[in-house]
C-alpha cells in the first residue's frame, strides 16, 4: 500500500475529526438558538460562547476540503460534482449563518433579531446536516460510473445513509453544545443545558452510531469494530460524567467518543475514498484517486509547517477567552442606527 496517499487518507480524516469537534459544538450553539435559549439576554449568552472562536473552526472546514483537492484530486471531483446541489445549501447557509452572527446586534429590535435568529438556527442546522451527509456519502457509496461521474438525476445522491449522516451530525453538534454551555457558561443556563445533555445523549447520538454500524457492516473489521465500541463506552462515560457535575470531564469524553466514530467509520472505508454503488470495479481508491507522489511530498512539507502553527493560534484563543459567560455578563442592548430610523422601526415591530 502506497506511503503518501495512506498518509494523506489519515491526515483527511483528521482534518474533517477536526472540524466535527470545534465546529460541531458552536453549529449546535446555533441550532439551540430557538431550541434552547428562552429570551434574548440568553440567545447573546449562547452567541458570546461562541463568538471569538466560530470564525476560526470554520478553517478546518476549508482545510479538509482544500487537502481533499490537492491530495486526491479524483475523490474531491467525484464526490462536489455528485453533490453539487446539497454542498450549494451547505453554502449558503454557512453564509447566511456568518452575515446573521455580524447583523443580529446592529439594530435593537425584536423583529430584527427574530430574523437573524432564524438565520443562525437554520444556517447551522443545513450546515451540520449537509456535511453529514456528504461524509456519510462518502464512505457508504454513490452511483458513480468508470469515470468518477453520478448516474441519474440531481437528487440521485439522496438515500438512508446520506439520511442517517446528517442526522447524526446534527445530533452530535446538539448534544456537544448542551456539553459546552454547561463547561462554558454559568447561572441557570449551565444547569439547564447539563439537564438536556443528560436526557437528551442517548437518543441524539443513536444517528451517528447507525451511520457508524452501517459503515461496520459494509466494510467494518475486527479493529474498528472494538473502536465503536470503544466509542460507545466513551459516550456512556460523558453521560455518567455529566450527571456528577464533571463538565470539562465529560466535554472531553464526548470528544473521545466522536475520535472513535469517525475513526472507526474512516478505518473501516480504507483504502476506499468513494465506494461505487454500481459497480465495486468503479470504487475510487486512495491509488487511482491520489495526486503524484511529488505533489504528496510537497504538501506534508507545508503541513508539517502550518498545521502546528493553525493549532497553536487556536488553542491560544480557546485559552485566552476560556471564562465563563452567564447573563450578568451581558450588558443592555442598543441600536447602531440612527435614533430617527430605530425609532422608525420600532414601531413597526
């Protein structure tokens, strides 16, 4: 098995393990918006746990895609042009998500905060959602003919798994929020979101434990079953953590339960990059999908250099804005329009 392409296969699913765990928890922020937050002093509370850091979780995103391009240039054509249509929504609700995070506080209205509100729950809901669905696509199979090209119409792509993928990773995102607010803020959010995160673990991580076993039962072995189980017990153990107060305990186990998944679900797919539906022959693999061995070469040179670098500035920032944020901390809400034009708008709200 060829060296460069296995490295690159690991470092890929590293980059996407990456971006589930930072930004799984802050698009779980943004769903719990209008699902958790019960007035507009905790919906600022929610968006302050989050606001110095979203930003920058979004740079694994472009990373993993970006090192799929580069690395296996066949696996990232195949796998965009077969879900154009969904990786569009994906887009565009990421965008609309990052205008609402920077527009929701310039006018101090309750309509206009409604709206981006919305925008922000919605934004991050398709966001998680499509990404599931793409990464379970991606180990699970789609009707890709001996070119790399999809068979069939724009909505060929959509089936149980791509289902199963993105309520999975909209159900981790849930439940890793409810994990951070209670590690992240105080007063009576804290204690409500440890409360949800206890009653709500089992049945929001059964998607991504079905997408997990579905991938087993394909292509799964003797190792990477023992790390779903692994997993499994991780997540039992941030649940057990979460009811004894232990935040920062379970936080972390929660993290090990998602290494273990999305380990599991890479290793078991291994050396395949995008499973064929039709034919196993047109499978696109790490050896007919990578790049040359020079362009390889090159690239671990440049991420042995950025990667730490990427890594050092954002523990720097977790580190730097690591304290607690409750309602005290909040201070009272204005308008950045002119008085006349928020005046205006007021009355029509």
């Amino acid at each position: 098995m060829e060296l460069l392409p296995t490295i690159w296969f690991i470092a890929i699913a590293v980059l996407w393990t990456g971006y589930l765990f930072l930004e799984g928890f802050d698009l779980g922020v943004g769903m719990l918006m209008k699902l958790f937050a019960r007035n507009n002093t905790e919906r600022r509370v929610l968006l302050n746990t989050v606001g110095p850091v979203w930003d920058g979780n979004e740079v694994w995103l472009l990373t993993a895609a970006g090192a799929t391009f580069a690395a296996f240039p066949m696996w990232y054509a195949s796998l965009f042009s077969a879900l154009y249509l969904p990786l569009l929504v994906v887009l565009a609700a990421l965008i609309f998500r990052a205008v609402a995070f920077e527009y929701r506080g310039k006018i101090n209205t309750r309509q206009w905060r409604n709206r981006w509100d919305w925008a922000i729950a919605l934004g991050s809901f398709f966001a998680a959602f499509g990404v599931g669905a793409a990464l379970a696509l991606t180990t699970t199979g789609l009707p890709l003919n001996a070119n790399g090209d999809r068979e069939g119409g724009p909505l060929a792509w959509f089936s149980g798994y791509a289902l199963l993928g993105g309520l999975g990773v909209v159900g981790f995102s849930l439940i890793h929020a409810l994990a951070f607010l209670a590690l992240k803020t105080d007063g009576e959010i804290r204690v409500r979101a440890r409360r949800w995160f206890v009653r709500l673990l089992p049945a929001l991580l059964v998607p991504l434990v079905g997408w997990a076993v579905s991938v087993q039962l394909l292509t799964g072995t003797l190792w990477t079953w023992l790390v779903l189980m692994g997993a499994v017990i991780a997540a039992a153990a941030a649940w057990s953590a979460e009811r004894k107060g232990a935040e920062g305990k379970a936080f972390v186990l929660l993290g090990i339960a998602l290494v273990g998944s999305t380990g599991a679900i890479f290793g078991a797919a291994f050396p395949v990059v995008l499973p064929s539906t039709l034919d196993p022959a047109f499978n696109l693999t790490i050896s007919n999908a990578s790049s040359s061995d020079y362009t390889l070469g090159l690239m671990s040179i440049v991420a042995a250099v950025g990667l730490p670098l990427v890594i050092a500035y954002q523990s720097w920032t977790y580190w730097v804005f690591r304290r607690r944020v409750s309602a005290a901390h909040i201070p009272e809400a204005h308008s950045f329009l002119p008085a006349i034009a928020a005046k205006a708008l007021l009355k029509k709200d």
